[in-house]
C-alpha cells in the first residue's frame, strides 16, 4: 500500500457534522474497504469561509480506493496525491490537558 494525503476542503458545517462522517468514514474503510485502505490520522482545518476542512493521511492500494472509498462514505475528496517520502523532523503536537 502507498500513502496518500486527501485534501477535504469545506466538507462539513462544524464538528459535529465532521464526527458524523469520521464514523461513515471508519466504517466504510474498516467494513467494506479494509484490503484497500487504511485511515492513519486527519488533521482538521479552520476554512476561510466558517466550514471545516481536513487534511488526511490514508494508506491505500491505489488513487481510485481512495475515491471510492471518499464517495461510499460521501466524502469530499478535492485532492489526492500519493506521498513520495516522508521528513520527520519531531513527534505531532500533543493538545494540552
């Protein structure tokens, strides 16, 4: 499987409709789809215009599973690009408690 980073631009209205389609979205990957992908991590994003974006990381076996799989959980999926190599400088941050 290669890795992939999916751009998901102003997807959803807030959290909570994000968490929404998080769980179509584990559902999916993990029942109908898991020889194809597998969810990593997604960060979400603050968008210019009030909605909520994200940047995911996904391993997946080809561009296509990784459409498929953004349009059976009903998904935006405005970018898909595959990821060369990875630059690890330090650890993501860790929210304070």
């Amino acid at each position: 499987m290669d890795t992939y980073v999916i751009l998901r631009r102003s997807g959803w209205t807030d959290g909570d409709e994000l968490d929404i389609a998080a769980g179509r979205s584990k559902d999916v990957g993990d029942g109908e789809m898991s020889d194809d992908i597998r969810w990593i991590r997604s960060y979400v994003l603050e968008e210019p215009d009030g909605r909520v974006g994200t940047v995911c990381i996904y391993q997946a076996s080809n561009p296509e599973a990784v459409r498929e799989h953004a349009q059976r959980a009903g998904l935006p999926a405005d970018e898909v690009i595959r990821v060369a190599d990875t630059v690890h400088v330090r650890p993501d941050p860790v929210a304070a408690a």
